[in-house]
C-alpha cells in the first residue's frame, strides 16, 4: 500500500485547511483569548493543589487534600508513568483549546471517510458537517471537554473496525489499536460504552450478511484482530483504567454497605446508579425535531434574541432604557422542552438529514443498515423516561447501562450516524454509476420527503402550547405578561428556524439538480454544498459559543479571585479545613484556595456523601469537629461572607480515651449521632477484626504535633507515656496509603466511618503516612509493555504495508 506524491500533498492541505478552519471559528485564540468554561473553573479548583505540588516539586501527586476532606487525583489530571499515548496525544491537539477539539472533530471524521474509500473532496464535506454539529459545539462552550476529546478519536476507531471487516487486518489492527488507545486516553467512559453500542449494531449486520455468504470464517478473523487492537488498547492505558476502576469502587459509583437511609428506612438495593437519576436529563420524543429545526423548542434557556424579541419592544415601550431591556433579552428562557435545562440545541443540520434521507434511499447493503439502525436505536434511548419500555430494560438487564446519567447524550451516537450515511447519499449521486434518471428520482424523493416534514411543522405550529416545565418559576419571577410574551418569542423563533430549514433545503435540492443535470459542474456542486452545510451549522453554532465566551487567559488559567477572606486564612500555617454550607458538595472555589470539605465531581468519595446526609445537613457538629473543619464560612449582619470559627475543631490528629466496636456499617454511622469524637471513636469490628475494644489513660504530657503535610506525605511527631490509639482527621482509603511507625510499616484502621486510626505504642515515635498505590506501580509496568508491543506491530506492519504485502480493500 503506497501513497503517491499527489494524495500525501492532497491530504497535507487537507488538514492545513482543517486547522485553518477551526482556528477561524476560534478566532480569539489568536489574541491570547481562551473560552471561559464553568466545567472547567471547577476542575481548575479541583486540581489546583495537585497541579501547584507538581510545578513546585516535580512531584506527581495520586493524592489531593484540598477537595471533599481527600481523595485520589486519578479524575484530576493524574500523569502517569509510561503514558505515552498521553504524549502522542498532545501532538495532535496542537493548537490552541477549544480549535484543538474542533481540529479533532475534522480530523477523525476524514479518517474515516478516507477508511471508507471516499473521495477527499467528499470526506471534507462530511468532516464539516460532522465537526460543526451544534451539540458538539456546545460542549466546548460549557466545558465537557473529557467529552469532546473522546468523540474526536470515535470516528478513528470506526474506521479500523471497517478496514478489518474488508479484510484489511494488518492496516484495521494498526489503525483500530492506536486510535482506541487514545480514545480510551481521553478518558469519557460513557462515550466509549455508547460507541461500543454502535459497534454491536455494526457486528450483528456483518454477521448476518456474513452467514449469507457463507464468509464465517473472514467474519471471525476480523472479530479476533479487533479483539486483539482493542486489549491492546486497553493495555496502553491500563494504569489509568485500573486507577479509575479501584477509586469508581470507593466514590459514590460504587455498592455501599449501608442498608439504611439517613432517615431509617431500607435502603434499596442497587448495582448502578438510581433511574431517576440516570434518565433526569431525557429527549423528550418531540423535541426530536431539534435535530432538523435547531430552535423547534425554543433552543437554549439562556436565548439571545436582542431587539428582535417581543420582550424588548414591550419592555422599551414600558420606558425601561434600551440597554437594560437589550441586557433582559440577552437571555431569555425559550427553551420549553422535556429536559431540566439545556444549554442548546442537538441540532444536526437540515442540509445533513437532508443528504441523510438521500442515503436512506441511495445506498444499499449492509453499510446502509447499521448506520440507520444505530442512529434509531441512539434516538430512542436518547428519550429516556419518556420511552421507558425500552430505558427500563437496559437499565435493569444490559450490562453497565446503568452506571451512567443523563441517557441524552446518547445522541451523538446519531450525530455520527447520520452525517456518515449522508455522505455515501451524495457519493452514490455525484460519484455513483447510476444513470442521470435514478438520480432524479432520488432527489425527489427525498426532497419531497424533508420539505414535507418541514411544511407539516409549519402549517401545524398551532398545536403546540409553547408552556415550559419551568413557566410557573418564571413567572414568579417575571409575571404573567412577561412569560406571554417570552412564549410569543418561542413562537416567533419556531417559525423562522422552520422557514430557515425549508430555503436550505431547498437550495441543496436546487444545487443537486443541477449538478445531476451538467449544468454545474461536481466541483462547484461541491463548493455550493460545503457553503450551505457550513452556514447552517455556524450560523447555528455561534448563537451558542461565539467570541463573546472568550476572555484573557489568565481569567482560564485563574478562574477565581482570592478574596480578603481568601488571603486572610491563607495566612493561618496550621494543619485544618474549610467548610461552605452554601457551596456543601457542588463547588471547588474553596478547593482552589483552601484544604475544602467541599468539592465539585460527579463520583465523589462515598463514605464523605453518606455523612453529609446522615450527620451534616441534620449539623452535627462532631462530625464536623472530627474533620478539622476549623473555618465555617457564613454571612454576618450586612450580608458579607466571614469564615467563622470553629473552636471545637478536633485538630489534624488526637489521642482517644475509649474504642467503641460495632458490627456492621450501619451501627458505625449511626453511633456518630451520639459519639464524643474528642474521646472516643467507633469501628467496624467485621472490617477490622485485629482491632478489639479498648480504653486508653492519657496524660498530660501525650503530645502530637503535625511536622511535614504534603499531599501524599503527611509525618506525625508523638509521644505518649502510655499505649494509646490516634486518629488523624484524614479519609481513609483502602488502597496505596502505607503507615510507618519509627521506619516500620504498621496497620490502620478506619475508625468513625471515614478516618485513619492506628495503635501507638508508649514513648515518642515518628509516625509517616505515605500513599503509594500499588495500582499504579502495577499498572505502569503493564502500560511499557503494551506500548512497546504497539510500537513494534506498528513498524512490522508499516513494513509489510509499504512493500505491498496487505490484502487489497474491498468496497464496502
């Protein structure tokens, strides 16, 4: 397999052009601007203490103190040894973020294209339409960048899995292992599950038209190469996934051993997560047409509309001054669907579904089948309780469904679908052997088709309410002639989004026509259409992420601004916590500057949840002690925050008179209702049978003193005249701490449900807490070995490759 001279230049200035493109779009990134994203100010607060520890000390910290009392940094941007598909991955994103995610998008989606045997000039086509899907736009405007990274590399994964299938196994397990090693890498589990959703729909297709050729044995030799890319892959990556898998068991995605509720009753058992929960964020069935008519349902719940919304007009008329209703209207809840709240649109382009119906009717074989099949089965799990027959039954019976949230997003399954099949459409129109009066015939139909669809939702707008779930807050915030007016405004954009839809379309058929019928020639055909998909989708994508979210980069790089408070407590040297009953356990500002009992993710560390809701929110002050929460931030008199202090605070670490067993989780949670922790500490007789009841005689001369606390290291000073147990304010973790007692490695215990304990013996010792994780030791052998392997099957079949010996492709 050689690549001449004029496809290597074709392709070089095909990904100049992508990174122009998406530089383009990011435009600020040019002025040192960078796009300000709330997900990311939190995880910027999450991993500051982790992120100063390494530039200080070159250190690489698997341990944080800063967020929900301490927990592993592996969901923190945690670097591993050995992680060079980390490093690979750099190199592709080159350019400034977000234009790295954008480039991402363009350059997975022509890899595949390219894997598919589909012309350049074609694949541009289709990178742009899939690069510039408004969902995917509106990711790297709120932040979920994990998100973003990973549906870059899905489409790079789909292309191996192809080439295998055509018998290609040497260029499909090359292609297919590197690219799951840097999806795997991108580390957003959920997108890679529902891709692999994808990838079952794919196999069953092939399979079945496997068997009716009587080509089993083909079939199967692809399925063992792309086993063996995909444990491979794994391999590369195998300290992260090991590390996130061992820290999933312990944070709140894992089983508990409560049987209770914080208020008594049984607690349900479950292996995921609650269906409420996972289904909260669901499509409503309607709310489908966002896909083709981006604001069918009003769009966002923060539209900007200006002086062309009802609002403004009534406003300025009711002599509020222009700025301030121009301000009001900047952000107006149009969004009316079934979902709590979206920041914008799934929309897919209606030049895309209307080269996808094309598809539907023009191309034909198995291709065809698993690309429709996966984009319907991706919209009706996207409906989520709204289809319950079918989201029940995943839940309940197919493997790991339940262990994520918001099913919605399985959209992007879709989003993938369509832009694929839409591109074979127009490759069989333009490229195809069929003759001038087939293509016509296609045209028609599908034309007929989409600007049936779109007149239907125009003529019949006056069947919809227009009334959002949300309407009755609203109006108690704006009143009832506001929200009538603000639903006029839903009318208003519905209209003119359906009536944008149908000149679009109409222009695409109008284009196709004459390039069918010679009177345009394929290249202007192709130019004519890359401008409509291109000007749709933007025109679309700037409503929702456009220069306005860009500030300075010091703004990114610092999301918050120390306050006088802030600078005030940093002042205190002492070993203690903060804690924001405001904040609790949805916000990292105080993790950005301060050791925080708050924090901001979406697995937080279990056992801390569970007391916050059996002990904090019903203020337990001895829980509280018991962390060393030594600032309580509150508001005084005038409103202002002030950290008040705690003088209970237990302190880092402290001697107890009495151990109190207990025999199951549940007794041990309860007991810190009535526990004096200064005193006395419960455990968990059946988790820790070395450990037995105990009374301690301390004296006045016991002394602990706090002399190193780093994140991963933490070396204690005691001394006592008599044998006694010590409790540290530090969350216990099963995995990696190792305690040292005088240079001799000893066991602790966890005591009061969440903390460290040890016995110390009498006398002044030298007490050391170091976390070193056996998972990544382990795991970063695993990880060498597997990158050497991929690197050497790599130069074996690159050589075999270039000297001619693969199998010549098939067509799909």
């Amino acid at each position: 397999m050689k690549l001449s001279i004029r496809a290597i230049l074709t392709n070089i200035a095909v990904l100049i052009l992508f990174v122009l493109v998406a530089v383009a779009y990011c435009y600020p990134v040019i002025k040192d601007r960078a796009i300000f994203q709330s997900d990311i100010a939190q995880y910027k607060g999450m991993a500051k203490e982790r992120d100063d520890y390494k530039r200080i000390t070159g250190i690489e910290s698997y341990w944080t103190n800063s967020a929900f009392g301490g927990m592993p940094t592996y969901q923190l941007g945690a670097n591993y040894p050995h992680d060079y598909i980390k490093k690979l991955d750099k190199v592709v994103r080159f350019l400034p973020r977000p234009a790295d995610y954008l480039f991402l998008y363009f350059l997975g989606f022509y890899i595949l294209m390219s894997c598919m045997k589909v012309d350049w000039r074609l694949a541009i086509l289709g990178s742009l339409a899939f690069g510039f899907s408004t969902y995917l736009i509106i990711i790297l405007g709120v932040g979920h960048n994990a998100k973003a990274h990973a549906l870059g590399y899905l489409p790079m994964v789909l292309g191996g899995i192809l080439l295998a299938f055509r018998k290609q196994y040497v260029l499909g397990f090359i292609v297919t292992a590197l690219a799951m090693a840097l999806e795997i890498n991108a580390n957003h589990y959920q997108m890679t599950y529902y891709f692999l959703l994808l990838v079952l729909l794919l196999g069953l297709v092939y399979l079945i038209d496997a068997i009716r050729k009587q080509q089993i044995a083909p079939f199967f030799k692809a399925v063992g190469v792309l086993v063996v890319a995909v444990l491979l892959a794994v391999g590369t990556n195998y300290t992260g996934i090991a590390a996130t898998k061992e820290y999933a068991d312990w944070s709140t995605r894992g089983p508990s051993e409560l049987t209770i509720e914080a208020n008594g009753e049984p607690k349900k058992v479950a292996t995921g997560l609650d269906k409420s929960y996972i289904t909260e964020y669901s499509f409503g069935i309607s709310e489908s047409m966002v896909l083709l008519i981006p604001r069918f349902f009003g769009g966002s719940g923060a539209e900007n509309l200006g002086k062309d919304s009802k609002v403004y007009d009534y406003l300025t008329q009711q002599g509020l001054p222009r700025s301030k209703a121009l301000e009001f209207t900047e952000r107006l809840p149009l969004y009316w669907g079934a979902q709590p709240i979206v920041a914008g649109p799934a929309y897919i382009g209606i030049v895309v579904f209307f080269f996808f119906v094309i598809g539907v009717i023009a191309v034909k074989g198995k291709t065809k089948w698993w690309l429709l099949s996966g984009a319907i089965m991706a919209l009706l799990l996207s409906w989520g309780k709204n289809f319950p027959l079918l989201t029940n039954l995943m839940i309940d019976y197919f493997p790991l469904y339940n262990k994520f949230r918001a099913v919605s997003s399985i959209q992007v399954i879709l989003e993938l679908c369509i832009p694929i099949l839409g591109i074979l459409g127009l490759k069989e129109l333009l490229f195809g052997a069929l003759d001038n009066k087939k293509k016509m015939n296609i045209l028609k139909i599908a034309g007929g088709t989409v600007l049936g669809i779109l007149l239907a939702v125009f003529l019949f707008k006056g069947m919809f309410g227009f009334e959002g779930l949300n309407d009755a807050r609203y109006r108690q915030y704006f009143g009832n002639e506001i929200m009538g007016l603000i639903q006029r405004d839903r009318e208003a954009v519905y209209t003119s989004d359906s009536l944008r839809a149908l000149l679009y379309v109409v222009l695409a058929a109008l284009v196709l026509f004459l390039g069918i019928r010679g009177v345009a020639k394929r290249n202007l055909v192709l130019i004519c259409l890359g401008l409509l998909v291109v000007s749709d989708l933007v025109g679309v994508g700037l409503r929702y992420v456009n220069s306005d979210d860009f500030v300075r980069r010091s703004a990114v790089s610092q999301p918050f601004k120390a306050s006088e408070i802030d600078r005030q407590l940093q002042n205190d040297q002492s070993v203690y916590r903060v804690f924001d009953p405001d904040e609790g356990l949805n916000g990292a500002r105080n993790s950005y500057f301060h050791k925080s009992l708050g924090g901001y993710h979406a697995a937080k560390p279990a056992r801390l949840q569970e007391l916050f809701e059996f002990h904090l929110y019903n203020n337990n002050l001895q829980v509280l002690n018991m962390l060393n929460v030594k600032y309580i931030f509150q508001e005084d008199e005038t409103g202002n925050r002030v950290p008040a202090v705690n003088p209970d605070a237990n302190g880092p670490a402290w001697f107890v008179e009495n151990l109190i067993p207990v025999t199951n989780a549940n007794a041990e949670i309860k007991a810190l209702d009535t526990l004096d922790t200064k005193r006395s500490a419960v455990f968990n007789s059946k988790t820790n049978p070395s450990l037995s009841q105990g009374a301690f005689v301390l004296d006045s001369l016991s002394k602990i003193e706090v002399i190193d606390h780093r994140p991963d290291y933490i070396h204690y000073q005691v001394n006592t005249t008599n044998p006694a147990f010590l409790v540290l304010s530090e969350m216990h973790y099963p995995h990696g701490w190792i305690a040292r007692l005088d240079s001799k490695e000893v066991p602790h215990y966890r005591v009061n449900y969440a903390l460290r304990g040890l016995t110390i013996p009498a006398g002044k010792h030298k007490v050391v807490f170091k976390f070193d994780p056996e998972v990544v030791r382990r795991g970063s052998t695993i990880t060498l070995i597997s990158n050497i392997v991929l690197i050497l099957i790599m130069i074996a079949g690159g050589i075999w490759l270039y000297l001619g010996s693969g199998t010549k492709q098939k067509e799909v």
